[in-house]
C-alpha cells in the first residue's frame, strides 16, 4: 500500500517522503457512525490519504449512500470531499482539519488510511515544526505510559 501511494503522494507535496508509511485499516464503519473533526499526529501523518475500499447500502435500498469528508482550509472554510468506491483523497493530514461530521446513512463503509512525513523531517522544518512534532511525541509516550498503568488491572 505504501509504495502504490508514495509517488501519489510525493507529488501531491512537491517534496519527497521517508521511507516510513503508517498505514491504518481496513477500518468498517456502520450506519450512523461519524468520524470527529481532527487533526491527524505531527510526527507520522503530515502528508495523509483516505481511500474509499467500499460502500453497503442498507437493506431494500439500491442507492449507495455518499459520506462526504470535511476538510478546513487555513482560512477555515469547509471544503465537502465526496469520493467513490476505489478513489483517494489527499490532504495535509497534521495542518487541516477534518472529519466526516455527518452520520453515516448506509450499512457499512469502508476505508484505508495512508499517512507519511517528508524525507527528514522534522530536522529539515523550522522551528516552530520541531517544537510541534517534538510536543506531540512527549505527549504521545505520557498517553502510554499512562495506559500501560490504567491497563495492568
């Protein structure tokens, strides 16, 4: 999966990218689910893809219901993605806003997720990305260290 979205991605960004894909799914979502507006971690999804695998509609239906990804612009504006069976959508992942807001009118949707960060990075960023990534990941070890005490019950 990595290497099929790496060259899509790496133009998408003008700038290369690490060798280092987090990849998440394949994720099914059921009728009435939402995904909540977020911003994707600064040090594995700057640059991100959501692929649509796959759509169910729900029973004595035939029409495939869409469920449009939000994204925020740095103005934020939203910006309404609806995309079908088989298509990416590319975005920012770690600087925009997103998310599915709206609930989810069909069975089951589908979906795989492709993050990556650019070729040294954050070491090639200024400093406020430095900071930033750097934030996030002291965050992200409290986060486990705390559940690996929370969990041992």
């Amino acid at each position: 999966v990595q290497e099929a979205f790496r060259p899509l991605l790496s133009s998408f960004c003008a700038c290369e990218l690490s060798d280092q894909a987090v990849v998440h799914g394949i994720r099914v979502y059921h009728q009435g689910a939402t995904l909540a507006t977020h911003l994707d971690w600064a040090d594995q999804w700057v640059v991100s893809a959501t692929l649509h695998l796959r759509t169910i509609a729900v029973a004595n239906s035939s029409e495939l219901p869409t469920w449009p990804l939000v994204v925020r612009g740095l103005d934020g504006s939203a910006h309404t993605v609806v995309h079908a069976e088989g298509e990416a959508v590319m975005y920012e992942g770690s600087r925009l806003l997103h998310g599915r807001p709206s609930p989810f009118g069909g069975a089951e949707y589908a979906a795989l997720f492709v993050g990556f960060v650019p070729d040294r990075y954050p070491e090639r960023s200024g400093p406020s990305t430095r900071l930033t990534v750097n934030t996030v990941k002291g965050v992200k070890r409290i986060v486990l260290q705390a559940a690996r005490v929370l969990f041992r019950r």
